[in-house]
C-alpha cells in the first residue's frame, strides 16, 4: 500500500515548515542577545580560562594536585 | 548560591529517576480505585500491556547508554559541554521544541506512511485509556524513538539541567493526556474557566484531545485518530491542521477490528508474527486493515476514478486507518 500522493505533499509542505519552527528558539535567543548586548559565551570562555591549572604539566603528577 | 543550585540539581535528578514510575503508579491505584477500567482489561491484554512496560527498557537502557557512552563522544569528540553557557530557559525552550516536535513527526509518520503503521499499531489497539496502556508500545517503535537521541545529544553537548526539567514537564503532560481521569472536565464545565481551557487545549495534550486520537472511530465528531498527533504540545496539530478539539470523551477506545493478538507479536512484531488470522501484524496479514467504511470509500473513489479517467486526473482515495 502507498502513501497517497495528496498526503505526501501536506508531509512535505509541513516538514519545510518544521525546520523553521525548529530554529525559532535559537534563532529568538540570539536575537535576545543582541539586543541585550549580552554575550554568556565569552563568559564561559574567561571562566575557563580563569580556572585553568597553574602547575606545569611536567610535573609526575601531571597537575593532578591542583 | 552554588550550594542552593546543587540541591536543586538533586531534586531534579531524582524526581526525574522516581518521579515518573511513582506517578504512573499513584495515578494507576487511583484509575482501578474508581473503577474506570471497568472490567476492560482481559488476560491477553493485561500480559501486552506488562510485557511492553517491562521489556523494552532492557532493550533500550543499553542502546541509550552506549549511544552516549561511546557513539557521542566518538562522533563529537570536542564538542562535549560546548553549550553549557546556554541560559536555564533558553536551554528549556529550545529542547522542549526540539523533542517534541520530533516525537510529534515521528508518531505522525507512523500513522500516515502505511508501511509504519504496524510499529505504532500496539499502541492503539487497547480499547481502553489510562496508565496501563501509556507504555504499550512495539520494542521496535521505542527502540527507535528519534526524540530520545536528539535530546540525548543536546545533554552531551551541555544542555543536561533544561533536557531534565523538559523531561519532567513532558512525563506528567503525556502521562495526564493517558489516563482515564478526565483532569480537563472542570474546564470546560464551568464557564468561568472557558478562556482558560481555550488555550490550555491548543497548547498541550489533554485527556479530551489525546483520548479522540485512541478512538474507535474517526470523523464522529468526537474521535479523531487521523490527527491530534502531539504529545507535549498540541499546538503542532493545531499548526499543521491535524487538530480536533471537541470537549468531548470518545464511546470506546481502540482498533475496530482487533480480535487480541498475542502479546509476543505485539512487543516484537515482525520479529514474531500473529497467530490471528487478517491481523496486519499476522504473516500474511495486509499493511493497513480498513475500516468497512474505509473500504466503502476507497471502492468508490476508485469507481469515480475509472470514470473520469479519459476526463482529467483520478481522485486521491481516502482510507481510514488509525
């Protein structure tokens, strides 16, 4: 049994809708950002930076005292 | 301020390891406490429903665990925690909209794609509604489940706490829409709450709109199994326009022609094949049985085809499956 071809088109029109729908809230988040100046990436990016080891990994413990 | 965020990182995560079995297994006492299976629940039935609760989860914990065990961290590598900088509600909305719109398609493409048909079909043939039919699903439809790779994924990259919480949120919707206490009544009942079910019913699944979709029937007026396809949130149906919202309880639930096939063949169809004969899931069974009006309409669309052949292009024939 096949799909009828009128049902295949209404999957296909609303699968194109779909990937839309599925970027919306990205897409809503960025724009949030850009509104707000707010940037919570470079946050992470400093905050690792901040928190990485000052012991040399050539140490035998290989930092693992930190 | 860490300290309060890891408590609530533990509530979390334990709600989410008992509070779905202890809520499906509150809401099943009080279901048989009120009678509301009403003797619906017959032997072969009964074993469907249990196999289905209990054995799919050793099939699918490991495929879980070594999709993201050792598939995620092969494929992205360097890319583990990369979005844990994704703020707690953006992280929630984003998968909220990601699995269940995911899940959406995958349950409608079951019932739309003939060939599918008989992967979702165990779900369906319960003539019943509430916690002892929400789990009944074929091995291989949960097995296959896209949304929980998706959202497995996303918790890989580093959106663990949203993917948690979304999880919660979808459980107890999905798991309300199922059972066989009408929570949404009093909505509708009183005037004053009218606007509040109003959105209520075009933003998620409730007891009126999920049970049309687990009618007997179709195109009644009450049940609906052509549409009403979301499982968190309803307002994909009512985007794609497979909604029906009527307020109303379908008469009985279920598939018209189903006649109990044994509860192997329904866990592991194709695996094990039916012993009931005409069953879509018996070896020479068909892909999708009709409805006799299904049939009806099919037979005369092909005649009204055949007739304006010479004329223009043949009519699409509609058939009734669930």
């Amino acid at each position: 049994m096949k799909i009828e071809p009128a049902k295949k088109q209404r999957i296909i029109r609303n699968v194109i809708l779909s990937l839309f729908i599925f970027l919306e809230p990205v897409a809503l988040m960025y724009t949030s950002f850009l509104i707000s100046g707010q940037r919570p990436w470079e946050k992470k990016a400093q905050k690792e930076v901040n928190t990485k080891s000052l012991t040399t990994k050539t140490d035998s413990n290989n930092g693992g005292n930190d | 301020m860490e300290a309060t965020i890891d408590f609530i990182k533990k509530v979390i995560d334990n709600l989410n390891g008992f509070g779905f079995p202890f809520l499906v297994f509150f809401l099943g006492v009080l279901e048989f406490s009120f009678g509301l299976y009403k003797n619906k629940w017959p032997k072969n039935e009964r074993w469907v429903d249990i196999a289905c609760f209990t054995l799919p989860r050793l099939i699918l914990q490991p495929a879980i665990a070594y999709y993201t065990l050792h598939f995620l961290p092969y494929v992205f590598s360097d890319y583990k925690n990369i979005f844990t900088w994704v703020p707690f509600w953006w992280g929630f909305a984003i998968i909220a909209v990601a699995d269940d719109l995911t899940q959406y398609w995958y349950h409608r493409l079951h019932h739309e794609i003939p060939w599918l048909w008989r992967f979702h079909r165990t779900h369906h043939s319960a003539s019943y509604m509430g916690m002892a039919m929400a789990s009944r699903q074929n091995a291989i439809y949960t097995l296959f489940f896209s949304q929980i790779y998706l959202t497995a994924a996303l918790v890989y990259l580093g959106l663990g706490i949203p993917a948690i919480a979304v999880r919660l949120v979808k459980s107890t919707i999905t798991t309300l829409a199922h059972s066989s206490i009408p929570w949404d009544k009093p909505f509708y009942q009183y005037k004053v709450l009218h606007p509040i079910a109003w959105v209520l019913e075009r933003f998620i699944s409730t007891p009126a709109t999920h049970h049309a979709h687990h009618a007997a029937t179709t195109d009644d007026g009450v049940g609906y199994y052509k549409g009403n396809f979301g499982n968190m949130f309803f307002l994909w149906d009512i985007i794609f326009g497979t909604a029906l919202i009527s307020r109303q309880y379908p008469k009985a639930y279920g598939i018209s022609h189903y006649e109990g096939d044994q509860w192997y063949a329904q866990l592991l169809w194709p695996i094990f094949k039916s012993k009931v004969e005409g069953s879509e899931l018996s070896a020479a069974g068909p892909t999708v049985r009709l409805d006799p009006e299904g049939e009806a309409v099919l037979a005369n669309l092909n005649k009204a085809a055949l007739q304006s052949k010479a004329k223009g292009p043949a009519l699409e024939p509609s058939y009734h499956n669930h």
